[in-house]
C-alpha cells in the first residue's frame, strides 16, 4: 500500500511521539515493516540486508595513516523492495556521527557490526531514496576463519582494505552481499606523495595543503566484497589497453623490475586471450596492485583490479598463473556474481581452469594434462557446490570445480562449450546467478540433458567415470 502524505505525515508522527524507543517498527495496519537484519546466507551470518536494493555507493573518505584514522561520509541511492519502516546497513567498529534519509535527519542506532536506520516517514516499495551516513574511527581488521585477515589493515605506509566475504563493512556502510550489487565512485584523501588505489576508471587528481585526493569510478555494478582501496607508497602505471585505462602498481618496497612487475605487465596480454575464449572483457578498466604486507596471504579479484599479496612472487620469479586466475574472475564472480555463497565453486571452478587454459596457451602444459593430473589427485569426498563454510576456499571448490568444467568441455565439444560460456558471460552479465542457472543455461545451448554430468563432477561421493 502507498501512504498519501497526511498519512506519511502521521506514521512520522507517531514515530516521534510513541515508538522511538522500540525502533519504530511500523509494524501496523499500514504495512510498512522492518527490512531483514540478514540477508540469510549461512556461509555469512549477520550479513547483508532485506527491504532495499542499493543502486550506487558515494564514498568520500580521507585516511590519515599516522594516526591510522578515517574520516568518511557514505551517500547510499537505494529503492525499497517492501514499505519499509527501518534498515539496516552493515558496519564494523566505526563510530557514525550522523544519518539522514533525503533531506531529513533519521534516527539511528548501533548493533552487532549494524547501523540501523529509522527513517522519519515509512518508505513505501518502489521508491528511490538516498542515505548519507558521516562516520569517524579507526578501521578494523577481521579474521573470519575462512580466507585469513581481511577488512581494513593498517599497513607500515598507509592501509589496505581487502578480503573476502568480509571487507566492505569495515571501511563503509555498506549492504555487505554480492546479491546486492551497485555502481561506486570513490574520493580518497591521504597525505601527499602517497598512492591512493581502488576500483575502476580513474579521475581527476587534487591536491590542497598537503593531501591529495585521488577519485575513483566503477560504472558497471559491483559486489561490496570486490571494493578496495589500497593506500602507500607504489609505483603506480597508468597506460591505455583496447582504448581503456590501464593502472598497475607494485610496492615500492619491491623489485622494481622484479617477478610482481613483469607478472603485472602481461596484463593486456592475458585479458586478451580469456576475451578471445569467454567473450568481450566486461569492465571499463584494467589493472592489478601487488602489495607489500605478508599478513595478505592470497590474491583477490578485485573488480577490474585484482590485489596480489607478495607471496606469490616469492624469490621474485614471475607468476603470470595467478594474475590469469584473477583477471578470468572478471567474467566468472565479478561480472557474473553469486547469488549465495554456497555456490562459490562457479567463481573459482572456472578462474581454476583458466589457469589450465593460460598454461596451455604460454607453452605449458596442455588443458587435458592438468584435468588427468587432478583427476588422480582429487578426493571425491568432498563436495563443489556447498562445501560448508570452512571449506569455502578449498580444494573441491577450486580444483574439483575445474575439473567439472573440462568434463562439461570433453562432453559437448569446444564449439558448444564456449559457446556455453559465452552465453553464459554475455546473459548473466552484471548481474547474480546459481548453480541451477549454469545447468539450465548449458542444458539450452547444448540442446541435451547435463544435469547428470554435473551432479557426478561437483556432488558425487566417488570419481565420475571420464567423459
């Protein structure tokens, strides 16, 4: 039901005057009610939010790395999917000053890494509104188990936020799921002659009385996990590729010619190649940023600029392997996101077999010689799809996941099996999908029945017999 103003005008009221101190529910004869506290994905409890769908972030935030202090404020455009009374929005650990809802101040209050928002008048289903949130504090690491350190990360030059599921939440108010995807333009202000990287297109730089603010813009919709901003001392390059912008960076506490740089310098030539397999590259930059922290233990595909923790150039030898894993997560978990966590397989299954396809490609060995050597190793035991929150980011969903792939590949055939992926890359593109979705969506481009295949390759108990 729509309200009429005089009637927004009395649930505002008697908000005020009657319900602040249970939140204001709404929860009356009107309809408008509470948007979920959780998106209720059991990978990531207490994560993500009901009741809206967040179109853009405008984030406008100055990082101070003496003090290791934040200063921000969020300007969130969202439309409500219910009448909606109150949301919440993830955030951890940062005090918030003050929240308005448009042009009027919204009661608000802190809980469990949640700021919950209480609108003046109930917002009905449908309509766009705007959140400016203003907050201050020292940003928090957190350690979720799964991955290893992530969130935001107090670094010796400046800062590094960055993880995966959880990040996002720690330096921003924020719908902290990739079912909520949306545009982000970012302004960062940090002392002169420090770097200050994130996503997407670059803007226009400013400096005034001794900081420098560096802007940011990724246009095309993004999950909150695949933010980032890293701030130090880099060597940043900038270049074109395809007519896009191209912006790599090294820390400049390593080799400046070493493995991390030339690794990162075959970029343009390897997005080149995965386009040439799975379709147009999907963003409107390029890019990768090597950091210097060795508490990062892992490499993240970042939208449009993958991070690289130092390890993998250990001894400083090249390892253009990982930077082909992240770029193919451009297409598969970026571009084409997941609705749930369970099905994280459809993220590094394929950014997995990229690899293959890379090493093949770079005169390595071939495709089929690593689905053999896997094959042998694997322990069918455990499942792809719905490996359980610790196993998130082990072996069946990487390793076993690749393998499913080459046997959908030596099952249909290279015509229709890129075929497959490019259907998939081009439709399900900027938006969410599921492990049902690739089934359908092959089961239709190959014109047979694949959902045996797949159930043997990802979710059966024993070793599938070879394709």
């Amino acid at each position: 039901m729509v309200l009429t103003g005089r009637r927004l005008r009395v649930a505002a009221l008697t908000c005020a005057i009657g319900l602040a101190a249970t939140g204001c529910t709404g929860d009356d004869s009107d309809g408008f009610r509470p948007g979920a506290a959780d998106v209720g994905d059991p990978y990531v409890p207490g994560h993500g939010n009901g009741g809206y769908d967040v179109g853009h972030y405008g984030l406008d935030v100055r990082y101070d790395p003496s003090t290791d202090r934040l200063t921000g404020r969020a300007v969130i455009t969202a439309t409500a999917t219910q009448d909606l009374s109150r949301f919440n929005l993830d955030l951890v650990g940062l005090e918030v000053r003050a929240v308005s809802v448009g042009d009027a101040a919204a009661e608000h209050r802190r809980g469990d890494g949640e700021l919950v928002v209480t609108p003046r008048g109930g917002l009905p289903r449908g309509r766009q509104f705007t959140v400016t949130v203003d907050y201050v504090g020292v940003p928090t690491a957190v350690d979720d188990g799964a991955l290893g350190s992530g969130g935001f990360l107090h670094t010796a030059d400046g800062g590094v936020a960055l993880g995966q599921p959880d990040s996002a939440a720690t330096w921003f108010p924020v719908n902290d799921h990739p079912s909520d995807k949306a545009t982000y333009d970012l302004a960062v202000t940090v002392p002169d002659g420090l770097a200050a990287l994130s996503n997407g297109v670059p803007g226009p730089k400013s400096s005034a009385d001794g900081w420098t603010t560096w802007r940011w813009s990724e246009r095309a919709p993004m999950a909150s996990y695949l933010s980032t901003l890293v701030i130090g001392d880099y060597r940043v390059v900038t270049g074109t590729h395809a007519g896009r912008p191209i912006v790599t960076a090294v820390a400049a506490s390593l080799p400046a010619t070493g493995g991390a740089a030339t690794s990162l310098a075959r970029t343009g030539a390897i997005v080149d190649f995965l386009a040439s397999r799975f379709g147009p590259y999907p963003f409107d930059s390029y890019g990768g940023i090597v950091i210097a922290d060795e508490r990062i233990g892992y490499a993240l595909e970042t939208q449009s600029r993958p991070v690289y923790g130092p390890g993998f150039f250990a001894d400083d030898r090249p390892n253009p392997s990982v930077v082909a894993h992240e770029l193919a997560h451009q297409w598969f978990g970026d571009s084409v996101s997941l609705t749930r966590w369970g099905d994280i397989w459809l993220n590094e299954g394929f950014a997995s077999y990229a690899e293959w396809l890379w090493e093949e490609h770079d005169g390595g060995r071939t495709a089929q010689r690593n689905f053999e050597i896997q094959y042998a190793a694997t322990d069918w035991t455990q499942p792809s799809v719905e490996p359980g929150r610790e196993q998130m980011f082990g072996s069946a969903v990487y390793k076993r996941g690749a393998l499913a792939v080459h046997a959908l590949r030596r099952t249909v055939g290279d015509d229709l099996f890129f075929r497959i992926l490019r259907t998939w890359t081009t439709e399900r593109a900027a938006g969410n999908a599921t492990t049902a979705d690739l089934v359908a969506l092959a089961e239709r481009v190959a014109g047979r029945q694949l959902r045996p295949l797949f159930d043997a390759w990802l979710v059966g108990g024993s070793a599938p017999t070879l394709p």
